[in-house]
C-alpha cells in the first residue's frame, strides 16, 4: 500500500513524459552469491515492426538510476552493468547491488516488470537451499544421472571461457562427464559445483550453481513409485447434487515424487474455497512414504459426470497415472418396495397353485391330446384297462346300453385297449383265473356299477379282493350319485364292505346318468385323467417317449 502511494506521483509524471509508468507488479526474486555474475531478463514483449523503442532497466536501490545502455567505465560501479536486447548482466555482484529493479518499453504505459536481487555471502554452506542457487538432485544406483550448470549467456560482449566441475571443494569422480555420469555409484554423492566463467575486457567472470546429488541404493527394483488405487477405468460411483470424495493413493520411495488430480488437460488446485479441489496426507514406513490426494467435489452435477479424471505421479522414476469416471448410483430398493415384490411373488405363487388344483386335469389331458405325450415304454401289459361289472344296490346304476355305450367311446374315441369279459375270455375257462388273468394283463381296472345283472365275475369281487392288494392293482371305481357318501359319513360307507376296502386302493369317479354322456362332461375328464395315457391312441399329434 504504501508503496502504491508512493509512486502514484511517478506514474503520473511519467504519462505526461512517455517513459515507463511505474506499475506495481510481483517481483521476481533472484538469489546470487557474492562475487559471482547474474543476468536479469525482462519478458516484456517487443514489436520488432518499431526497432526506435527502447527498453528501459531501472535500478531502485539506494540511489534510483537508469541502467539503460550503461557502457563499463573505470571507477564507478556501473562499470559492472551490461545491457544487451532484453538482457541486463552485473558482472561482479556486491552487496550494494541487492534490492530491486525494473524494465520496461520506453512510451508503452502498460506494465513494468520487477526483480527483487538478493545477495548471499560467498562462504554460505547452507544445502538444499534453492534460494542460494543450491539445488538437490536425486539419481539411483546403476543408472545414468545429469546435474545441470547456469545457462550460457549469448551476451556479444561476453566470451565463454571455461566450463569447470567441483565435488566438495574438490575434483568430480572419473565417471563424471560434461555434467553426466553414465551409471551413477552411491559414493558420488556430494555436493557439485559448477563454475561457467566469461572473458570480458581481459578479466575472468564466474556464474556458479551448485547441486546437492544424493545416490539411493535402487532396492526398489519391482517396488518402484506406483498408484495402488484405483485402477486405471474405474468407474465411482456418485449421488448428483452431493458431495464426493475420490482418494488416489501412490507408494513412492522420494521426496521428490508428488501425487495430484487433472480434470482432462486441466490441472485441479490445492485451494479448498473452489467447487473442485484436492489435498493430500502422507504416511511413512521405512523407506516407503504413501501419499493419498483426495479429489473433492463439493457438489456433484450433470457436467461432472462427463469429464474424465487423471490422478497423476509425478516421479524422479518414469511417472504414471490413472484415469477414472464417474457414474450416478443406482438408487437402493427401500423396504417397502422389497415388501411389495415379495408380496406380489406371495400372490402369483398362491393364484398360480390354485389354478393348477383346479386345472390339472384339464392341463394332463391336454398335454396328451394335443402335445401327444404318451408313454412308450413297454411294460408287459396287454390292456389299457379291464372293465369290469358290480352289482349296484339301486337302481341308478349304468344298464346294459349305458355300460355297452362306455366301453364303445373308450375304445373308439380315446383308443383304449380294453380287456372285456364276454369278448376277451377264452370259452370254458374258470370264471376266477379268467379274471384274475385279465386284471394282470391290464394298467388299471375299472369298476362299473350295473343293474339288475352285472355278468359274470360281479361276485368274485371278494374272492379276488386279496389277490388286487397283493398285486398293488391300480382300480377305478365308477360310483353313482344315489352311492355317494352323505355329508359327516365315512366315505362309501353306502357301498358293500368289499367295495369299500377296494375303493381306498383306487380312485373314485361319479357317473351322473345323461349329464355324465357328453365327452366334455367332468366325468369323462376324471376317468380318461384317472386311466392311464392308452399305449396305441386313436390320433396322436407329436410323437413322444414322455408320460404326462
């Protein structure tokens, strides 16, 4: 501030002459040891369309002077002050020359460029001091290792002398070669100096930088610096309008080796009042330091989901780095909508399984009507069923026409193979083995109530009623309305004993009188599902080894 007022006055001033207005800008600090040559260069930019404009250096040290074109001349200091193009070289620095100075176009009032000089004593050990020209320098073992010395002045007035390397105030190793060691050894380090000196009017002017080289073992052979996470495309993912956090974390074994965030090309700040930033933490084991830099991103948006990030590690080894993106999370299914699921997968379940009690029949049926699953597999057998009479103790059981009527669509419109009595047994053979004989040749049997005469082998029933448990005789037994049992009775408990003891061995189908005639009836769907599927159909769609 008080500098500013100071020099208002000069910048007016200044306007009105058309030199350099005196502009307050940050300065540039400059560091050289005493006795050595320092040359300050000034960026402004020149139009070489205008070669009548000058550049103007001012020195503002004790006595404020103009350095512009300062020839050498014996016996004052600005015998030491050379100018050339953008270029102003002090030869021989001395205390009285540190403070500031400054350049700009003569006429051209829009900036001044500063230099703030400062000078350090000659016997100065301090190390890893880049302020005193001291710079630090890391190499490993085996490998090839530059140190750097001061530019080469292009001053015409100036001539290159010599070129010359110092260890520890002493001669550099054998290795060391124009600032370069092939394959560097841990006992070349030291400190290097490299002295570059010029000609100018018979006397000899030194420009110095010196260089702390530290030698590691590389032990890290397979271990060296790398990024442990993430990996390179990972994809976090984030929650928009939200904050997020990204950590990219990086096994280094230097000091020198640093770890930081690029949003594209563009680098990301350490300042923690903009939107995006980044900042670090470090944690050291040994030789092994690991370094986290997290990406913060106060507030997810759209636009950040489409940019690509780079944690990059910047190594004194071959650096690296990795790229990732960013994705909005998938919302979490809450409680009540996994309620919901599992309760509609509750009701399909449940409709589903009362559909099939309710349809299983009709879905068996049409599995062998229209898909023509029928079983191919031999079994011995030589009839789908034998139809054989009881005698009913009323009078609704099926007459002759009725039983005749049965057996007739069995076999003609479903293509059952039926084992009848007084069609399929040999004449003269006894009446029980001839029986006997057929219920073994045959998948099921079928009971039919008659009336009033039910034919040959009706009063067998008893007799052969061992033989059917023994043998585990699939039975069918076809009752009538007048034979079901009573509501809160036992079953059949209107039925003879004997056909009670050989209905809980089979299945039971109810014959109606005409409203049972029609082949849609529930009392066709109940027998044809309770028969087997027969062995030789009458029409078959898809042939198939597969039983339904």
């Amino acid at each position: 501030m008080k500098l500013t007022i100071l020099l208002a006055p000069l910048l007016f001033l200044s306007t009105l002459l058309g030199v350099c207005p005196v502009r307050a800008r940050a300065q540039e600090p400059v560091y050289v040891k005493e006795g050595d040559m320092v040359m300050l260069w000034c960026p402004v930019r020149i139009d070489h369309n205008h070669s009548d404009v000058k550049l103007t250096w001012t020195n503002h040290t004790d006595q404020e002077m103009d350095l512009t074109n300062k020839l050498p001349s014996a016996g004052d200091r600005e015998s030491s002050v050379l100018t050339h193009e953008r270029s102003l070289v002090i030869l021989n620095v001395s205390f009285s020359h540190q403070g500031n100075y400054s350049c700009c176009l003569a006429g051209n009032a829009r900036r001044r460029f500063w230099f703030k000089l400062t000078v350090y004593p000659a016997l100065s050990q301090s190390r890893h001091n880049p302020e005193m020209n001291q710079y630090s320098k890391l190499c490993f073992h085996g490998e090839s290792c530059e140190l750097t010395c001061p530019d080469v002045l292009q001053i015409p007035k100036l001539a290159i002398n010599s070129t010359v390397w110092h260890k520890d105030h002493g001669s550099p190793p054998a290795s060391f070669t124009e600032d370069y060691f092939s394959s560097v050894d841990e006992k070349d380090s030291g400190v290097y100096t490299c002295t570059r000196s010029y000609l100018h009017r018979g006397r000899l002017y030194n420009m110095t930088r010196t260089t702390d080289l530290e030698v590691h073992h590389n032990k890290h052979v397979g271990q060296l610096p790398e990024i442990i996470s993430p990996r390179a495309e990972d994809v976090f993912p984030v929650d928009l309008d939200s904050p997020a956090v990204i950590n990219c974390t990086a096994v280094v074994y230097s000091d020198f080796d640093e770890v930081f965030w690029l949003i594209g090309k563009s680098f990301v700040e350490r300042n923690e009042s903009l939107p995006i930033y980044y900042n670090t933490t470090n944690e050291t084991s040994g030789e092994q330091t690991k370094i986290k830099a997290s990406l913060v991103i106060r507030k997810v948006s759209e636009e950040d989901l489409t940019k690509r990030y780079t944690c990059k590690l910047d190594s004194t080894t071959p650096s690296s780095n990795v790229t990732i993106s960013l994705a909005r999370r998938a919302r979490p299914f809450s409680s009540s909508g996994v309620l919901r699921i599992v309760g509609f997968i509750l009701v399909m379940v449940v409709t589903l399984s009362i559909i099939y009690v309710k349809l299983k029949i009709d879905i068996a049926l049409f599995l062998r009507d229209t898909l023509g699953c029928y079983s191919s597999t031999p079994d011995g057998k030589s009839y789908d069923a034998y139809l054989m009479s009881y005698k009913s103790d009323t009078d609704t059981g099926l007459n002759e026409e009725d039983r005749r009527w049965l057996e007739k669509v069995l076999e003609d419109e479903f293509g059952y193979n039926l084992c009848l009595y007084d069609r399929d047994v040999l004449p003269g053979e006894a009446v029980a083995e001839a029986v006997l004989g057929c219920t073994e040749q045959s998948r099921r049997v079928v009971l039919i109530p008659c009336c009033p005469d039910p034919g040959p082998g009706s009063g067998l029933l008893s007799a052969i009623h061992a033989a059917l448990v023994e043998r585990q005789t699939h039975l069918v037994l076809i009752k009538t309305e007048a034979t079901e049992a009573p509501s809160g009775s036992e079953p059949d408990s209107s039925l003879p004993e004997v056909l009670q003891l050989l209905s809980k061995a089979g299945h039971s189908v109810t014959w109606k009188g005409l409203s049972s005639q029609p082949l849609s009836s529930s009392f066709w769907k109940q027998l044809r599902y309770h028969l087997p599927a027969p062995q030789h159909p009458k029409t078959m769609a898809v042939p198939t080894d597969l039983e339904c």
